[in-house]
C-alpha cells in the first residue's frame, strides 16, 4: 500500500476528535445485523478454543492417570457417563463438538465482518466522493489529483481491511488471552504465571519489530521510486544517450540508483530475517520451560518457590494453552502497530468529510429556468487563497446576445473573472448578477445549467463519442447528431470506423486537438445555455482547423451572450465591446477600432499581434519585461 500521502492534511488532522469512535458511530448502527453477529462471535469462539484442552487434561487426570474423578463445572453429574469407554467416547464428543461450533462461529464472525467491512467501504468511498465534488475549486488548487486519488482508494481501503480483520481478531485475542489466563489462575497460579511469562514479551518485540522496519520499507520504497524514474527517463531518451555516447555515464547512475535501493532494502530485510527466529525462539523457550517446572513438579514436588500439587493433565493442559496463546500474542503487536496507521486513515476521511463547502448554496436559493443572459459586475475584487489580489473593483454591464472579448496580457485576470460568474469562486467584494438576480441567490445547479464553457483543452471522458457530446444530458440520437453537425463535428465522426461509437480516452487518443474541440463545442450546442465562455478556445490549433473551429462557434454564440477570452485578437476583433484587463482591472472598453484610436494597452497589444514591434513605445516593452520576470 502507498504511504506517499501520509502527510497529506498532517495539521488539519489534528483537528478531527475520536475518528475511530465517529466511524463506528457513523456507519456501526446501519449495519446492526451484520455487526452483531460478527461481536457474539468474537466472544464466543475463543472461549470454545479453551474447551479441547480443558477436555484433554480431564481425560489423563480421570480416565488415563486416575487421578481425580470425571467432573465437569457445570454440567449435573446426572449427564456424565459411568463407563470409561462412554466417557471417552462423551469426551471425544464433546471435543469434536466444540470444534465444529468454534468452526460455525468462526464462519459466522467472518461473515460479519466481511459484510460490514464491505459495505462501509462502499458507502465511505461514494461518501467522500460526494463530499469532495461539492468542495470549492480552491481546494483542489493545492491538491495532487494522485494524493485524492490516494484517499478514495489506500485510505478507504486500509479501513476496510480495519473494519474485516482488525476488530475481530483484537477481540478474539482479547477474550483468548482473559479466558486462558483465568482458567491457569484458577487451576495453578503459580505454573501459570510462568506459563504466561512470555507472552507480554511477544507483544512488545512484535511492536518493536514493525517500528522498526516499517520506516525502513519506505525508504526502501523511495528508493525505488527514483530508480524507477531514471530507468523511465532513461528508456523514453534513448536516443539522446546514444546520439550523445553517454552510455557509460547512464550505466553509472543506473547502478548507483540501484545499489541505493539495494542497501536500502537490505536495512530492512536484515531486521525481517532476524524477526521470525527470535519469535521462535521466545516461544519455544517458553513451552520448555513450562515443561521443565511443570515436569520437575510432577516428578519430585514443586521445585524452587513453587508449592502445592499439579497433576499431569494441568501440566499437558497449560502446555497447549502456551502454544495457543503465543500466535495471537505476536499477532497483537503487529495489529496494534497498523492501528496507528488506521487512524491516521480515518483522520484523513474525517478532515474531508468536515471541509467546509467554501461555495455554499443557500437553503432559499432559486433555479434560474432560462435567463434572457443580462450580467452585471458591480465593484468585484476576488484574491485567490493566499494569493494576491487578483481581481480589483471591476465593474461592467452586458446586455442579452452580447459578445464580448476578454483581453489583456497574461495573468490580468480574465480567466479568474470567469471562474466569478460560474462561482467556482466567491468573490470577495461585490456582487454579479444574471438578470438581476445576485448569483448568490441562485442555485448552482441553474447558475452552472445556464452557462457553457469551452476551454483551451477539451476534456474527453472515458466512453464514446456519442456519451461524449451528451455528457450528463439526457439526449436522442438526432439531437447529438444535430449538434455535432452545427460543430462542424459529424464530418469528421462519420469518417470513423465507429463512427459515433468511437471510444476516447482522457487524452481523447485518436483524435486531434481540433477535433476534441469541437466534440467540446457540440456538447456546448447540445446543453443550450444562454451565456457561452470561450476560454482561449481556438489556442491549441493550426489556422485550417481554426477556421473550422470558429465556424463552429458562430453557430454556438448566435443570439447568446458570450464571453470570449483571447489571447490573439483576431478571434475577437469582430466583437460587440472588448474588455481590456490590466493587473486585474479594467483599463479600457469599446469596440476594436474605437480601441485601436485609443491607442492605449488593446492598441498596443494589436501591434505586437501584427508584427508592428518597432511602433510599441518603451513603456509598454518595460512593462512586459517586468511582467514576464515577475
Ligand atoms: N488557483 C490559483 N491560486 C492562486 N492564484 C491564482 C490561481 N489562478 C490564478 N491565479 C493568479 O491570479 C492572477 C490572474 O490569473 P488568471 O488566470 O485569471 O489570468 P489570465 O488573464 O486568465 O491569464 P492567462 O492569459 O495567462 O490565462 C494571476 O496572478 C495568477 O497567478
């Protein structure tokens, strides 16, 4: 199992109170069935476990030694067998029964578990992922997409394992141990402290151990990583070690991220091949010296301190019951070591169950059935999280069926005044509206509903083309294919082997960056919103495809009011009014020719565009220069 995400949300779990006792809390009590069965059977099984050797001793003290009469603590004498070879066969009986329901309950108890553990991790896996679809945008901004992944598979999968193994065999262990240390101190205390001697000693080596090693096997596991890595880049860059008869050097970095592996492996493997011979060892030594007192006391009377009298079947009896206890003791080590690394698991659920939802809905907010796409900013700031401000008192009014072009030079803000509108962020000051209506206000299902956005990099999910363009809308056929000809897509669909059964993957393999783009612009067509957001969406293609992509997007901003973010001005030359952005404010605003006279920030980025560099005045190129170095 990875560890890379230990440290994820290190701070914020400390936060999280008794996640163990919310797990239990949480998802125990809709399982009632499953888990009761599971405890009653933890409980009782053990307790049946003691039963064989308790029956044995009674066979060689009553029926092979003589030594004391045939008795059993609470079963009336009136059930007990007069003839001896009844009372063996009564004995062997009840051997056999105890067995077979030690096996039943075993069977039961795993049932339980088993049951339980997979439910939960069914329901804490669609739970968190619920909860982590409804966290804001910047949540996810700082977060590895693996290390999330990490949560919904190793931490859910760690607690299933939790929930299937560890409670039970605890209890198990548990009762074992109580039942078998009360019926030696019962029988013989004092042989039976030397029995149980060993077996604290099993439980702190077998911790010890697993402490030890387990930081090892993940440097072990680092290491390996790098070498991993350098094999990768070494393979894909074959080429270049040839061209550059780098082999001898390449070898050398290969071995020395090797033998760091090695050594780093053997720091580990030197402790796992000491660890099951020391086992053996305390456990055998342990059974020895039960044999030795018990045998010494059996033959000439208690030895050294020991008093009073032990019969041969108390000595056989405390014999197995050291070899029954000494497994599960060394096995409680090792489970009480992994708990540490359940909690940290849990803790990791909890800290994302308890995230607050930075883009609350309100209880009262209203769905917005089809919008007439009227937007007003009013006096907007926004800054990112321990960002800057990077939105500045804007303020800007968009009547229905505009379009309108965002422009300015790289980070001014265009892209994060859009994320505004579809409130994937908050803004911090001011307020936008869609007719009128705070976005606040709105629900986000008809906020988000109302608004299509075609970004610089269409993502294509896993499935068809077909699932593709109807993405989560419930669609015809002709509807699809409706829309994938207004996007100048059907063409190119129809030309496939599966035609609009093609299956693409996330990079959309098989397919170019302006087909995927268009695919993007049919799904567009298809939801009808009424306000568009280009974000860039012509950047990734040649000018042949760009011109397919455009006639396309004529078809998908007809009548709409749209936004259109671009960095070649070409693309939103024709518009109706064309926002200049600056260090997150608005600097300037009109129609391109009226821009152009300005002759300001549009008017000089329109210069660079054409080639005109020569025209730029010195401040412009001074500014630019700072801009890229900041
Ligand atoms: N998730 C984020 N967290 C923190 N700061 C961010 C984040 N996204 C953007 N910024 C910062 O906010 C500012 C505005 O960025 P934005 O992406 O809106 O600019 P842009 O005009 O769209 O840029 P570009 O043309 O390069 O896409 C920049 O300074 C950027 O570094």
């Amino acid at each position: 199992m990875p560890d890379d995400h230990e440290e994820l949300f290190i701070e914020e779990r400390k936060e999280v109170s008794r996640p163990m006792f919310r797990l239990f809390s949480r998802y125990g009590r809709k399982y009632p069935f499953p888990v009761g069965i599971a405890l009653v059977s933890n409980l009782i099984s053990p307790l049946l476990g003691l039963a064989p050797a308790y029956l044995l001793a009674l066979a060689i003290d009553a029926l092979f030694t003589g030594e004391r009469p045939f008795a059993l603590p609470v079963l009336p004498a009136a059930y007990i067998p007069t003839s001896t070879n009844e009372k063996l066969l009564f004995i062997f009986g009840l051997i056999l029964g105890a067995y077979t329901l030690n096996a039943l309950l075993t069977w039961f108890g795993s049932w339980g578990w088993a049951k339980f553990a997979e439910n939960v991790q069914h329901a804490l896996r669609t739970d968190v992922y619920d909860q982590m679809q409804r966290l804001g945008m910047a949540f996810f901004a700082d977060k590895q997409t693996g290390e999330l992944m990490s949560i919904l598979t190793s931490d859910v999968n760690r607690l299933e394992g939790f929930l299937n193994g560890w409670v039970g065999r605890i209890l198990n262990i548990l009762v074992q141990v109580a039942g078998v240390t009360f019926v030696m101190m019962t029988i013989n205390w004092q042989l039976g402290l030397v029995a149980l001697l060993p077996a604290p000693f099993l439980t702190i080596i077998s911790y010890g151990f697993i402490q030890t090693v387990r930081p090892k096997y993940r440097a072990a596991r680092g290491t390996f990583g790098d070498l991993a890595a350098r094999l990768e880049n070494n393979l894909s860059g074959i080429a270049v070690v040839k061209s550059f008869t780098t082999e001898p050097f390449e070898s050398k970095r290969v071995k020395e991220a090797s033998d760091s592996h090695m050594q780093a492996r053997w720091a580990a493997r030197r402790w796992s091949v000491r660890f099951g011979p020391g086992l053996t060892l305390i456990n055998g030594a342990g059974f020895a010296v039960v044999l030795l007192v018990g045998g010494w006391w059996l033959l000439f009377g208690p030895p050294l301190f020991f008093s009073g009298t032990v019969s041969m079947g108390t000595v056989v009896m405390f014999l197995q019951y050291t070899r029954q206890i000494q497994g599960p003791m060394s096995q409680a080590g090792i489970l009480l070591n992994n708990y540490e690394r359940v909690k940290a698991s849990a803790e990791r659920v909890f800290v994302l169950m308890d995230h607050p939802v930075t883009i609350p809905e309100q209880d009262e907010a209203i769905d917005l059935d089809a919008t007439n796409g009227h937007i007003a900013f009013s006096n907007v700031s926004f800054a990112y999280p321990d960002g800057e401000e990077a939105i500045t008192n804007v303020s800007f009014t968009v009547s229905s069926g505009e379009m309108i072009g965002l422009v300015g030079p790289t980070g001014s803000g265009k892209s994060t005044l859009m994320k505004l509108l579809m409130r994937l962020y908050d803004a911090d000051e001011g307020s936008i509206r869609i007719d009128r209506t705070n976005i606040r206000n709105i629900s986000l299902h008809s906020l988000r509903g109302g608004i299509g956005y075609v970004g610089q990099e269409p993502f294509l999910f896993t499935g068809t083309i077909e699932e593709n363009i109807a993405y989560g809308m419930a669609a015809s056929e002709s509807e699809i294919i409706d829309a994938a000809t207004r996007a100048n897509a059907d063409e190119f669909i129809t030309d496939l082997e599966d035609g609009y059964e093609t299956e693409v993957g996330q990079r959309g393999d098989r397919l170019s960056g302006g087909q995927r783009q268009r695919i993007a612009i049919a799904r567009a067509i298809l939801k009808d919103p009424e306000i568009i957001i280009l974000d860039e969406a012509t950047s990734h293609v040649d000018n042949e495809t760009e011109v397919l992509i455009q006639q396309s997007l004529e078809e998908l901003i007809e009548d709409r009011t749209t936004f259109s973010i671009a960095h070649r001005l070409s693309t939103v030359r024709n518009a109706d009014r064309i926002i200049v952005l600056e260090d997150g404010a608005i600097v300037e605003q009109g129609p391109h020719h009226e821009l152009l006279a300005n002759g300001d920030l549009y008017a000089n980025l329109w210069r660079v565009q054409i080639g005109e560099i020569e025209a730029l005045p010195d401040e412009f190129l001074e500014e630019t220069t700072a801009r890229d170095r900041a």
